[in-house]
C-alpha cells in the first residue's frame, strides 16, 4: 500500500512539475514575443537571402559563398538605385497623401453631419468623430512605420542577424539540433531543413503576389484619374504582404482619396480594388501556390487573428509565414511521430 503511495506520489509531483516548467515556458514566450518575433524576422530575411544566393549558384559558376556576396550587392544596389529615382517623388505623394486622408475625413464628417442618423453614429462613436476632425490622422495611423529610433535599432537588428545566419546557416542549425537527444537529432534537422524550404516557397510566392498586386493596382488608379497612383500602389503591394488583411487596409485610403474628388470616383476605386482581389484571389494566388507553399484559407485567417491578438502588429504581420512554417512541424513530429499517421498527413499534403 505504501509502495503505490510512493507510485502515486512520484507521478504527482512529476505531472506537477511538468505542468509548472509549461507555465514558466508559456510566460517566458509571452513576455519575450517581440524578441522572438524579431528573431524570426531575422530568419525570414536569412532564408531569403540565402534562397536567392543558392538560386544563382545553381547558374552561374558561382560558389555559394560568393553567389550570395553578389545578390547582397545587388540588392543593396537596387534599393539604393530606387532610393535616389523613386524617394523624392513617393516622399512628395506621401505627404500629399496626408493632407488629402485628413481632408477626405475632414468631408466625411461633414456630410454625415448633414443627416440625423450620422450624428448619431459620430455622437455614439466619438473616436470616429475626432478622426474627422484631427488634420493629423495619417500620421497617427503610420505612427508604427516611423523612423523612430527603437524602430531604426529593430532594423538594423534584423538586418545583422539575419545576414549572420544566411552567411552560415549550418552553424545555427548544428547548434540547434544539438539541444535534442543524439537519436532525434537526424530527425530534428530534416524537419529544420524542410521548414526552411517552405518559408522559402512563401517567400517567393509572396513576393510575387505583392508585385503582381502593386503593379495592377497603380496602374488601374492612374487609368482611373485617381491622385497619388504611385504612392497608393506601392502601399497596396508592401501590404499585401499579409493575406487577406492587407488588401483591405490598403484600399480604405485610396476610397477615401477619391471621395475627395466625387462619390462616383470612390465608387470606381471601391470597384477596381473588388476586382483586382478577386482577381489575386482566383488567379494570381492559386496559380503562384501550385509552385510555392498553399496554406488553407481558415488556418491563414485563425493565425492572423490569434498572433495578432498575442502579438500585435508584428504578430499580424508575421502571422501566415509562422503558420506556414509551424504546420511543417505538427505534420512531421505530431502527425508523424507521434501518432504514426503518415498516410494521413501525406494525403493532407497533396
């Protein structure tokens, strides 16, 4: 009798114990999030780097080592190419974009002023009445893009870490895998492998969707006669970025810009905005996801809504590549091996 006391409370404190390292664990991760979200960050931008060096190495005589010397090269001079050509004229709209958000508030408000039933909403939602009324809206809205200085220390963060580890990547990854017992360390590092490469075949993909998308979008508000086409499509394709949410955030403003010009031109913005998302939505997505990474609908919205909730802007931001990358594991290491349901998750692959 005393020998299964001894049993029962052994399992007791163990399961206790296990149940207080998983709170610790879970405090640890929420305090430290934005830390691991930059972390993260960092490794998006190494996979990338290293996606597009290995990319050229493959056809060129390059080795790799220098193949990803000259795509760090080559993209510091684009951007610095498109700094010098395109910065004064989106810095000039961007301003312009400013006075003309707050005066499309400005006009809003006033026309709603002009019924009984927009008094009451801006009577009962007084946020939305100072919003029509504060002439520096744009910048309390892109307050999180400014170049403050924790923002500039994040950058460079990001940016150093993440060329350390798309400099030499193996060196992480062995240190790692190491973490692990010896007779799951083969096993830890094809998981490790096989969700770089998804991140990559996001990454890519993303990337094209979001050209694709700012590309169309300016051209179709120029056709349209709308102002600031450029600025507006550079937006619409920086935050495309995140599926499904970003399209969305991207179009209120160029409504509300073309509310200052007529209903009728708000209408048409609304109207190109609805079209080309269909479009992005029944085309251009399924069509870059046959060769890149595919992630179902629901799961996408549930991780945007659950890290950004958890995590906030960031965690919106980063939310599908985390998924993305957090699927890999739960198939390989839950479905897989600890289930042994292989055929399953195989079938769920397909």
């Amino acid at each position: 009798m005393s020998a299964d006391l001894g049993t029962f409370a052994r399992h007791a404190c163990i399961t206790i114990g296990l149940a207080a390292l998983a709170i610790i664990g879970l405090a640890l991760l929420w305090y430290a999030s934005d830390v691991l979200l930059l972390v993260f960050t960092a490794i998006l931008l190494a996979v990338f780097l290293r996606g597009l060096g290995e990319l050229l190495a493959e056809h060129s005589p390059l080795s790799s080592g220098w193949a990803l010397g000259v795509v760090i090269s080559l993209l510091l001079l684009v951007a610095g190419l498109s700094a010098w050509l395109l910065a004064p004229a989106v810095a000039a709209q961007t301003d312009q974009l400013s006075q003309s958000l707050a005066q499309s508030f400005q006009q809003l408000g006033d026309q709603l002023r002009r019924y009984e039933w927009g008094r009451q909403i801006l009577a009962e939602a007084p946020s939305l009445g100072a919003l029509t009324r504060k002439a520096d809206l744009f910048s309390r809205v892109t307050g999180l893009f400014s170049t403050t200085l924790g923002v500039l220390a994040n950058i460079i963060l990001v940016a150093f870490i993440g060329l350390y580890l798309a400099i030499k990547p193996e060196l992480y990854v062995r240190g790692t895998v190491r973490l692990f017992p010896p007779a799951k360390r083969a096993r830890m590092r094809a998981v490790f492998a096989e969700s770089g490469e998804t991140l990559r075949h996001w990454l890519i993909g993303r990337f094209i969707l979001m050209v694709l998308n700012g590309v169309l979008t300016a051209l179709g508000l120029w056709m349209l006669g709308t102002p600031l086409a450029l600025t507006l499509g550079i937006l619409t394709g920086l935050l495309n970025f995140i599926p499904n949410i970003g399209p969305l955030i991207a179009g209120a403003p160029a409504v509300l810009i073309a509310w200052t010009q007529s209903p009728t031109q708000a209408l048409y913005v609304f109207l190109l905005y609805l079209v080309l998302q269909n479009i992005d939505g029944y085309v251009l997505t399924p069509l870059v996801q046959q060769r890149t990474v595919s992630l179902p609908p629901a799961l996408t919205i549930l991780a945007q809504l659950l890290f950004g909730i958890l995590a906030g802007t960031l965690g919106l931001l980063l939310a599908t590549p985390l998924a993305a990358a957090a699927l890999v594991f739960v198939k390989r290491l839950y479905l897989e091996d600890v289930l042994g349901d292989r055929e399953d998750a195989a079938k769920s692959e397909s």
